[in-house]
C-alpha cells in the first residue's frame, strides 16, 4: 500500500502565503526606514557643517532653507531689524517670484505671530491668517484657512535678527536643531567681527576682579551665557530628533537618563569643560532644557540616578 501526505487545504495555504507576505513585507518596509534615517541624518550633518562655514546673513539664510526643505511643505527666511520684518529667501520658487518675495515688508505689530517669535524668542505656532502673519504674506503665500505654520527665531545676542517661517506637515525637531544652530552660526561670526586684533603677546597670569552680580554681566559673560543656553538647547533637541523611541521609553518609565545616560553625560561634560570653568557666573542652562523639554518640568522623569545639576 502506498502512503502519500495529504495536502494542505486552501484556507492553509492562504495563511502561509499570508504570513510569508506580512514578514517580506515587515522586512522591506524596516529596510526602507533604515534607509531614510540614514539619508536624513547625512542631509542634516552636511547641512550643519554648511552652515558652520557659512559668512554673512544672506549666506547662511540660503543654507538654511535648503536645509530644511525636507523637513516642511513651505520654508521662508526673513530678516528682522528694528522690528521690521523683510523676506530674505524662500525655497522652491523661480527666480521671479523670489525676486517679488524679497520685496516683501511689514512691521511686526502687524503680525502677531511674528511679533510674538520677535519679543519671546522662543518657536510660534499659529494659524496662517492675515492677523497672524500679516496681510501681504497670506496674499503671497495662498495658504487654506486652516494651514498652520511654525516661526523659529534666529537670535543673537538676545535680539532677534531673523525668522524662520515653515508651513504644512513640520518636523520641529530638525528645524528647530537647524534653526539654533544658523544662530549660533550667525553669532560667532558676529563675534569675531567685535573682537579687536591685537599683536601676539606672551599669555600673562591674571588676577580679574569678583563676578559681577547675574543682572549686571559684562558683554562678553553675557554672549558666554547665551552661547551656553543655545549649546543646551541643541544637544537637547538632537536628542529629540535621534533618540525619539528612547525619549518616549523614559518618559514613560520616569527615567530619562538611563534612556538617555550617553549623551547626557557626554553633553555635561562638554558643558563643565566650555562654560561652567569658563566664568564662575554660569548657570547649569543644560539641567534647566533637560527640565523644561525632556521632562516636560517633571523632575521626578529624569530618574533618580541622574546625578543632578552641575551647580
């Protein structure tokens, strides 16, 4: 007698199909996302050291549009000088119609949303109406009636000297990162622009006087601390943009440095080394941003090994 195995019925064989489709599948798609992190964090670090070697507003608001484009539908650049706001750049349009873009002017009051970035400093999200970013910027720019857009300030030396304007699906992480950093690009070049020259001398051991008191800062303690507060706010934000499922993963476990325990510790240091050994009237800004941005001002979030402020 002969045996023969039986074969498998079609309600069997769908499921193996089915099963072998769901995995090829899993595997192509975790494939493809590999290779868009890997494409985005080489657009980025190419965008970053673009911008490092960048001269001059126009430059680096050039540089910075291209950089972003990827991570918005619509990016603008605009300078800001005594509250007047005037368009710089715009990615993807032709020529003419940048031209026209580069006419466009308006006084801050006149949008709120620009007027807010202005005076605080700090990323606006607002609705895209003539009240919010002015009359001839929503005649220009067409957006819908429930279009929102995200102004990133470029500020130096507290004072805000342009404005990056992103409309339509944003990632705020990256162009928040691209953001700070054009500024502390922007700044250092005006730092050396102030710096005087002077001929090479033998360093000398010098006795300076008591730290001023916080509200009193000499300018160059001042610039130091806004370099530290910006030094802060990106090591945060990359954070953000590289380690998402780690950030997630603390948060929920109330334990954002052992999530996170590499580059925080490797950000501290940095931060001991550049700033806090560099004028005895530095505050921990590191701590403060890990505070505000990680831990959403929960201090119980950052865990209990974390080994606290540096000062």
């Amino acid at each position: 007698m002969s045996s023969y195995a039986p074969s498998p019925s079609p309600r069997n064989l769908f499921s193996e199909l089915e099963q072998l489709l769901q995995t090829e599948t899993e595997a192509r798609v975790s494939a493809r996302v590999r290779a868009a992190e890997r494409v985005q964090s080489e657009h980025l670090n190419q965008s970053l050291r673009r911008l490092r070697q960048a001269a001059g507003f126009a430059e680096i608001a050039a540089i910075l549009c291209d950089a972003c484009a990827p991570f918005c539908n619509d990016c603008a650049i605009f300078r800001v000088d005594n509250n007047v706001v005037t368009g710089e750049c715009r990615r993807g349009t032709d020529r003419q119609t940048n031209a026209g873009f580069r006419e466009v002017h308006f006084a801050a009051p006149e949008a709120a949303a620009f007027a807010g970035a202005i005076e605080s400093r700090e990323p606006v999200v607002a609705i895209c109406s003539a009240a919010e970013i002015s009359p001839a910027l929503h005649d220009l720019f067409g957006h819908a009636v429930d279009d929102k857009t995200h102004l990133f300030p470029l500020t130096v030396d507290r004072t805000t000297v342009g404005i990056l304007y992103t409309a339509g699906a944003v990632e705020n992480a990256a162009l928040e990162l691209l953001a700070q950093s054009a500024a502390m690009v922007l700044e250092y070049r005006q730092e050396a622009r102030r710096k005087p020259v002077h001929a090479a001398t033998p360093d000398l051991l010098r006795i300076e006087p008591a730290p001023p008191a916080v509200d009193s800062l000499s300018p160059e303690d001042r610039r130091l601390h806004l370099r530290a507060q910006r030094f802060a706010r990106v090591q945060v934000a990359e954070m953000r943009l590289y380690r998402p499922d780690a950030v997630k993963a603390g948060r929920a476990r109330g334990d954002l440095y052992s999530a996170l325990q590499e580059p925080i510790d490797s950000a501290r240091q940095a931060y001991r080394q550049t700033f806090v050994s560099a004028t005895p009237t530095m505050a921990d800004y590191f701590h403060e941003e890990l505070l505000r941005t990680l831990a959403n001002n929960n201090a119980a979030w950052l865990g209990e090994k974390y080994p606290g402020p540096l000062l």
